[in-house]
C-alpha cells in the first residue's frame, strides 16, 4: 500500500529536496571561523615575521628602537598571514581575516601604549607612593630634594579637591541649563546654543585659563587662588556636563511628556517632576565625566592658581597647589627625589580618573541595563 508521502508523481516527491538544495544555496556563507587552520596561521605568521623583522631590522639594515620594530613587525606580520591565508582559502576569507588581523592589532598597539604608560608611571613612583606620610603631610614638611619618609602631597590633594569641588558647583547647574534649554524649549537660539556648546567641547586648556586670568586677576583685581583656579576648570567642564546631559534627555521617551502634559501638568513641572528623574543616571554620568576632565587640565591651573608648599584649605586666599600643577613642578625640578614624588603624584591622579571614569561606566550600564 503506498502512503501519502508517495503519492504523486515523481517531480511533486522531489520537491522538498529541491527546495532545501536552494535553501543551502541561498544560505550565507561564514567566513570569519576560527579553526585549528586559524590559529596555526596566525601563530605562524607572528612568528615568522618577528624572525623577518628582527634579520632586516637590526643585522641587515642600520636601524634600532624598539617602536621601529614593534611597527615594522605589524606591517610584515599582517602581510604575511594575508598571503598564507590565500593559498587555501577564496578571496572573502582573506579579505575577512585581513580586516580582522589589521583591527585587532591595531588595538593591541593601542592597549600595548596604554599599559606601558600606566606601568612606566607607577614603576616611577612607586618609592615614594608607598611611604604613609605620602598621604598625611604636606610639602612644607618635608625637604625639597630630601628623604621620601618625610612631607607628602595632602596640601596637594586637599587643593585639588576643594578645586574641583568649586567648578562641580558652578558648572552642574549652568551645564543642566543649558541641556534643558536645548532639548525642551528649543526653537532657533537653541540651535545656535548647541552649536557653540560643540564648538567649546574643542577649546584649548590654555585659553580657559587664559580667560580667566585677564577677566579675575587682571581686571577684576582677584589674586592668583584656588577660587580662580576653579573657575578655570568650571570653562572646561561646562560644555562635557551640557553636551552630556543633552544626549541624556534626548532619550527620554516623548510618550512621558505628553502624558504628564495631558494630566494638566505645567512644562516646567514636567521637566522637574518627569523628565530630570528619568534620565537621572545620564545626567550623574554627565556630572562624573566633567569631572574626570577636569581634574587633569594643567594650564588652566598653571596660570590661575598659584603654587604653595602649605596647607591651604582656603579657595579665596593666597596659593594652592593642586596635583597636575604639583606634577609639572616636580618633573621638572630635575632634583631625583623631587622626580619621584612627581611621578608618585601621578598615579594618585591616575586613580582618581579610573575611579571617575569607572562610576561613569557603572552608571550608563545601570541605565541601559534598566530600560
């Protein structure tokens, strides 16, 4: 007895195999696998073109450096996996693992410089950074050239501090402002508004600081001080906090406007009872990004603030130092001592960044994460 998958003439039955021949035709073909050929590729070509690299570059023709060389071997590495990936693959894997083999080094150069530069710092100033008093006494307390288990930077630190602290204050609400008033009012002022915000997310550090110095010190009579030094660093910051907190209430669903607007709400109720509290983990983002902007500049710094070896918790009187400013002394001091403490100063100002820059990650993961 024959059943109904037989039934039918003999092309109807050879439909369904038909069809899924075309069906492995039209599927797309993967290109970018990595097999055991992959890796055996890659291997070798990183081998045999540090072998190249290394007979040319230094026994054949006169060069030496090490950057020369990390550079020649990436160029000659990247042709030779192309050309051994050819013999036995079609041009779309090649093309593939080209691109692939160009990007990927690319960013281990990139990661290479940054790790070198980190490391370099703190194996710098890890004589000095690991004394406590590094952390609990001033300069003043200490010898300009003298032992590392005497003075510190804590006038340094308290300087920087109150610094950012003053510019946090003064920028925040002026950098909201204006991220309100590009997003919610809007009309034409807004345009030329957002335009310029753009164009001073590119201003030099040393105009900032310039600005400042003719406008307080020079005209209005104020003296070189931490206040001056903030306002400095407040120009810097502002476009970063209101160029940041105009992407983080543009976000904001339209459907929470109008529905607060329907309910007989005001506009400004709107965005201080909805929109602000909606996007409140871009806006903290966009306050944590300014900062860690700020808390490097070093020519605003240098031009407002002054330099002082005592503890001076007072923005308004006299000198205060701050870490960039500190490092710049010392490195420059020439004195091996002085040097150290430059570079301990450094990883300090290192980790305050990662720190500012790790919460900021945290929370834009927090909002995405939330949605």
């Amino acid at each position: 007895m024959s059943t109904v998958a037989d039934a039918g003439p003999p092309e109807v039955r050879a439909l369904p195999a038909s069809r899924a021949s075309q069906d492995e035709r039209d599927a797309p073909r993967i290109v970018s696998s990595t097999t055991t050929d992959y890796w055996f590729t890659l291997l070798g070509s990183l081998i045999g073109s540090a072998g190249v690299v290394w007979l040319l570059y230094t026994q054949v023709l006169p060069f030496s450096g090490l950057i020369g060389f990390v550079l020649c071997w990436y160029v000659v590495y990247v042709l030779l996996f192309a050309a051994v990936t050819g013999i036995a693959h079609p041009r779309p894997i090649v093309v593939d693992r080209l691109w692939t083999a160009i990007i990927t080094g690319a960013a281990v150069i990139v990661g290479l410089a940054v790790v070198s530069t980190v490391g370099y710092i703190v194996f710098r100033g890890w004589t000095a950074v690991h004394h406590v008093n590094f952390f609990t006494q001033s300069e003043s307390q200490g010898a300009l050239n003298g032992p590392l288990n005497k003075g510190g930077i804590l006038n340094v630190i308290v300087g920087s501090a109150i610094e950012l602290g003053i510019a946090t204050l003064v920028s925040v609400p002026l950098g909201f402002g204006t991220a309100v008033f590009m997003v919610e009012v809007g009309g034409r002022f807004a345009r030329v508004v957002r335009t310029v915000v753009e164009a001073m997310t590119a201003l030099p550090d040393i105009l900032a600081g310039l600005f400042i110095y003719a406008i307080l010190i020079v005209a209005l009579g104020f003296q070189r001080s931490g206040f001056a030094a903030a306002m400095a660093l407040s120009v810097m910051m502002l476009p970063y906090v209101a160029r940041s907190a105009d992407v983080a209430l543009r976000v904001v669903p339209g459907g929470l406007r109008e529905a607060s607007l329907a309910l007989g709400a005001t506009q400004g109720r709107t965005v201080w009872r909805v929109v602000l509290p909606t996007a409140r983990s871009g806006l903290a983002t966009a306050v944590i990004l300014g900062m860690a902007r700020a808390v490097g500049e070093t020519a605003p710094v240098l031009l407002t603030s002054g330099s002082s070896t005592f503890m001076n918790a007072n923005p308004f009187n006299n000198d205060m130092n701050s870490l960039p400013l500190y490092i710049y002394s010392a490195v420059r001091s020439g004195l091996p001592k002085e040097i150290e403490r430059g570079f301990a100063a450094g990883i300090v100002l290192l980790t305050m960044v990662l720190i500012l820059f790790g919460t900021a990650r945290f929370l834009a993961r927090g909002k995405v994460g939330s949605r």
